[in-house]
C-alpha cells in the first residue's frame, strides 16, 4: 500500500516542479527518505525488544501504522485536479 502511494506521490512531485528545479527537489525527497531508514530501524528495534511474547504484535503495530498513512496521504490527495498540477514545459 506504501509503495503504491509512494508512486502516486512521486509523480505528482515531478510533475508539479519546474523541470529546472526537478533534479534538486528529487534529490531532497531521495536524502530525506535515506534518512529515514536509521531512524525506522531503530524505532523496529525497540518495539521488537519490548515484545517478547510474540513476534506478531510489532508486525501488526507497523502495518497498522503504514495503513494509517496510506489512508491519510489517500484522503488529502484523492482531491488532485489536473488544474492543481502545472504542465511540463520541455
């Protein structure tokens, strides 16, 4: 469901930004999310190690919390009009 949104958001990244801009916005986006990563790693961790019982509840935790996200960027960007994105200029 991530990955699905992620496309989504992408796109529209790139085809909102002036194509003289793109190369810098997508690197930011890109930086950002490698950033992420360390960060997700080890909030997992914790939750893993707070868990002993089972192995099910940390995995039922974050998909909860990644369905979370997918419905909320779902509900502020079911609304996109093509009039809300720029054309590409070549």
């Amino acid at each position: 469901m991530l990955s699905a949104i992620s496309i989504y958001l992408i796109t529209l990244v790139q085809r909102i930004t002036l194509k003289e801009n793109l190369g810098k916005v997508m690197a930011t986006i890109i930086a950002v999310s490698q950033c992420a990563v360390p960060l997700g790693q080890l909030l997992m961790g914790v939750i893993f190690k707070s868990t002993t019982t089972s192995a099910f509840v940390p995995l039922l935790l974050t998909s909860g919390f990644v369905l979370l996200i997918s419905g909320v960027c779902f509900v502020l960007f079911k609304e996109t009009k093509e009039s809300d994105i720029y054309p590409v200029k070549e």
